[in-house]
C-alpha cells in the first residue's frame, strides 16, 4: 500500500514538473522572440524602476531602447535614396 | 590628510569625468569627414566638426524623444533636387520622432501628417543648425537638409513596424531668412523641396499644406526625465 501511495506520488510530481516545462518548440517561440528583456540593459532599467515608484529616465536608457530595437527593425527608407556622401 | 584629500578629489574627477564621458552621445552620429566623397565636403566637414557634435549633442540631451542613428549628419549631397552647383552640399540632419500613437494623427492623410511634422520640427531644426555662425555664414554651404521619421500607425509587416519620413530640402537664402524672422514658416515650407517616403516606398515629391510654427518643441516634457548634469537645454 505504502509502495502504490509513493509511485501515485512520484507519477503526479513528474507530471506537475512535466507541465512547468516549455517543449522544444515553445522554448524555439520564446528564443525568435526575447523582447521582455532585449539586453542587460532594459532588464537594468527595469529593475531599477518598480511598480509604486516613480521612475527616473535617463537620455542613456532612451537611447539604449532605441540602438537595441527593443520594438523590432523598422521598414524605413535607406539614406542613401535621399542623400550622397 | 591631504594625501586622503587629494585621493577623494582625484576619485570624485574619475567619477565625475566617467559619468560625463558615459551620458556623452554617440559621435557616430556625425559623419566622418573622410567619409565625404569630395574635397568640398570634406573640407566643410573638417571645418565645422565642432558645431556638427554640438549639434549631435544638443539634440541627444534637449530633445530626447528624438534618435538620430549613425552619420545622421553631416554635409551631404541631396538626390531628386536640381543641383545649382556641380557639388552642392547641405548640412543634413535625419533624426526618427518617438511619439504615442495617435488616432487622430493616423486618421490624417500623408500630405497632412507630413505638413504638422514640418510645422512642429524644421524650425526647430534650422534654428539648432545654423546656432554656429561660422557654419551658417560659410559661403560654401549649399543649404539644408532635414529628414523627419516617425512610426506609421498600422499593423507591422512581418513583425516589422513600418516607418513614414519626409525629406525637406531648403537652399540656404531661404534658410536664413526664416531663422532671421525675415520669412514665416509657411514661406519656408513653400520654397522647400519636399520628398516623402512610405516604409522603403518613395512617393515622390509631396505637396505640403500652408505651415505653422508649432512650439511643441519648446514646451514639451518627457515625463520623469532627468537632463544629465551640466546640461542646459
């Protein structure tokens, strides 16, 4: 009895871990797409400002969400169609 | 003690210098002068490097709401516009506007959009690009150019935001008799040459409406933003 209550056990407990884990294709979804926290820097930024607090912005952290394309790569108009050097 | 006295000052200089040298925009920005293709240019770039970064850095720390991407500005040639020299060279600037989106905004047509970011940044921008009198009295600069990019509110393509710009052309005389106050802005827009671009797109040249001169520059403030220290906008 002791035996079957511990196998009901160790079966639940790998099922419950089971479903925490991403499959192989999930874990391939959330690598394409790593924008909660595109660099050290925005997870800095973040860390830094928490909810309740008011947050402070720095030129340094607009430029950073900028240079980083946090928000993706934008279809724009290469410089090189309006201006040469 | 004035061993430690002097240790402190030295460590609150690193300190304060590192912190200077690390809120420094990037002076990529600027593009280099042997990167320009003509002597020129190259010499205009040589001459006025020092407004070129002071203009870099005015924008990066006064408007922040704004980006400018690497070799944004400097003195180059602009395409599509009847040339009245066999060089002739503008002070270029191209700066990407961050703003919240707007219905209203959106429900504009191209032509309208293009005329408010006009009214609202080629001032603004003429005023910052002619602050150095050496440069804008240089008889060897053609005019200016000012390129505005703003996000196109509709749905990304391929997860790609899409961006709208316009670029606007001014010859010099036109310029500075605006800056002078010689001219209103609806007499600059109409002597500009404008081109618009729809994502990589263009759609050739566009007929702008009469302008304004919107303060939205002078009066508007990023939330919580800090100016770095010993900066004055």
């Amino acid at each position: 009895m002791r035996s079957v209550c511990g196998r009901l056990l160790l079966l639940t407990a790998v099922l419950v871990v089971g479903a925490g884990c991403a499959t192989g294709e999930e874990w391939g979804t959330w690598y394409e797409h790593r924008t909660h926290f595109a660099s050290y820097d925005h997870l800095g930024f973040s860390v830094r400002n928490t909810e309740g607090s008011a947050p402070k912005v720095s030129r340094q952290d607009m430029a950073l969400a900028r240079d980083e394309s946090w928000w993706g790569r934008p279809i724009t108009v290469g410089q090189e169609q309006i201006l040469d050097r | 003690m004035i061993g430690r006295r002097t240790v402190a000052a030295v460590l609150a200089l690193l300190i304060l210098t590192g912190g200077v040298a690390f809120a420094a925009p990037a002076t990529d920005r600027v593009l280099p002068a042997g990167q320009h293709t003509t002597e020129k240019a190259r010499t205009l770039a040589t001459t006025h490097v020092r407004a070129l970064q002071e203009l870099n850095a005015g924008i990066y720390h006064c408007w922040p709401w704004v980006e400018t991407q690497k070799a944004s500005i400097g003195f180059y040639r602009p395409k599509n516009v009847a040339p009245r020299t066999q060089d002739d060279r503008y002070l270029s600037i191209r700066i990407y506007v961050e703003q919240d989106p707007s219905p209203a905004f959106g429900k504009l047509t191209f032509e309208e959009r293009s005329t408010a970011m006009f009214s609202r940044y080629a001032g603004p921008l003429l005023r910052r690009m002619t602050r150095d009198g050496a440069l804008a009295a240089d008889p060897t600069l053609d005019g200016f150019t000012a390129i505005l990019e703003w996000m196109k509110q509709a749905p990304p393509v391929n997860g790609r935001p899409v961006h709208e710009t316009i670029a606007i052309f001014m010859d010099r005389a036109s310029a500075l008799e605006y800056v002078s106050g010689r001219t209103d802005n609806r007499t600059l827009s109409a002597r500009a040459h404008v081109l618009g671009f729809d994502g990589e797109t263009p759609l050739g040249a566009i007929k702008i409406a009469p302008t304004w001169d919107d303060s939205f520059v002078t009066t508007y403030k990023v939330q919580n933003y800090q100016l770095e220290p010993g900066v004055t906008c």
